[in-house]
C-alpha cells in the first residue's frame, strides 16, 4: 500500500490504469491498496478515477523565495503530468526517422500495447497465453508487456525504439529528464547535481535500475555548456 500512496502523492490524480501502469503491480493488489487509501480518506474515488484527499507535504530548499515559488509550481505541474511526456510530433519524428531494425521491438508491442488496454492481472495473463500460442515466434511475457506499457506511457512510441547502431557519442540521459534537470540545476536555488537527479527521478517516477547516474547527467552538462556559462546561470547573470 506505500507504493500505491507514494505513486498517488506525485500524480494527484489518477485513473486505476494509470496507478496500475506505474505501480507494476497485479491488478488485485492495487485495487485492494486503493481501497483501504479510500477507507483511510486519503484517497477520494470520483467518476473519472482517484484524487488525493490530502496534500504532501512538500520539502523547501533554503533558497531564493521567489526561486522557490516558481520552482514548486512548476513542480507541481510537472507531477500532475508526469506520465503524458512529449508525445509529440518529436516523437512521431524521432520514430519515422528510425531505422527498420530499431523498430522491430516497437512494431511488435504497440499493438499488443492498444490491444490490452485496461487488463491487468489475471486477464491480462490469459490474453499472454493465448497470444503465445497463437504467435510461437513473437512471444511475450507479463513482465515484459507491462514494462512495454510503461515505457510506452512515459517516452511514447520512440522508447520503445531499441537502441543499436546509435549508442555511439549519445548521451543515456533522456532529453525530457534532462531538460528538467537543467532548469533546476542552472537556477537561482542553486540545488547540487544529486539534489537535482532526485528530483528528476522523483518527478518522472524512474524506478532505480533505469535511472541514469548522477556523473551521466553532470557529463552531458559539462559537455553542452562551458564552466563559466554554468557558473553564471547558477548566478542568476545574464550576458
């Protein structure tokens, strides 16, 4: 149940398919977890999903006031629409540009992808074993789709790309999560590199073994932007 309430603090509001996507749990579970958080008012359930009853409380960096307001607002919205990043024409671009064989791993779970829509759990399971059996060659496991899902939920049709021939000179850290951490790190709030990544992590609901490092962010930082351009945005100095 802390899962689903941490999960429920960040988003605000939610649909059951959007906790269940994020949560990676089985469809029981979360329903018995939304519940006793129902039960407990901390959640409200209304016509079109959940809302949280009650507000986080939120932790403010001893900083610039007028910093600090702009960045928790901002903040606020970010979470509220975490799960809807940059589905875009950049994506659609950044798929159609793509090659053939960067596509195959994508081509094979949209559909799967649109096809489960709203199952989890058990029934979500027998379509997985009806779907094998019907396709011996292209298999896929519960595991597997739901990860799909999620990714597919969090970066759009492009994160499903796989990623060979274009590892070379490419940074791993997203360019949402990265563009994110760049308006807190060059801020007058002055937040370390590791503050920020946090941030970042927290914001977009990055489990831990896809998260990127914080030297990964740093490097992509440095390799953009020169000390002293760093230095001054931190500053507040405009050239």
């Amino acid at each position: 149940m802390d899962k689903i309430q941490k999960l429920a603090e960040k988003l605000n509001k939610f649909t059951f398919d959007d906790i269940a996507i994020l949560a990676e749990m089985e469809d029981d579970a979360v329903e018995k977890s939304l519940e006793k958080l129902v039960q407990q008012e901390i959640l409200k359930e209304m016509k079109q999903g959940y809302i949280l009853n009650v507000k986080p409380a939120e932790v403010t960096p001893s900083a610039h006031p007028e910093a600090q307001t702009h960045y928790f607002g901002k903040k606020s919205t970010l979470l509220e629409n975490a799960r809807k990043v940059s589905i875009s024409a950049g994506d659609e671009e950044a798929f159609k540009n793509a090659p053939d064989y960067n596509k195959a791993k994508a081509l094979k779970y949209l559909p799967l992808i649109k096809k489960t829509h709203g199952l989890y759990g058990k029934k979500l399971r027998r379509f997985i074993k009806n779907y094998n059996e019907q396709n011996p060659d292209s298999k896929t496991s519960y595991a597997s789709l739901m990860r799909a899902r999620r990714i597919f939920a969090l970066k759009g049709k492009s994160g499903l790309l796989s990623a060979y021939g274009h590892a070379k000179g490419k940074s791993c850290v997203h360019d949402i999560y990265y563009k994110f951490f760049k308006e807190l790190y060059l801020s007058p709030l002055r937040l370390s590199v590791a503050q920020c990544v946090k941030e970042v992590q927290d914001c977009y609901l990055i489990p831990q073994n896809e998260m990127p490092s914080v030297v990964s962010f740093r490097r992509r930082l440095h390799r953009e932007m020169s000390p002293l351009q760093i230095k001054a945005e931190r500053n507040g100095i405009c050239f």
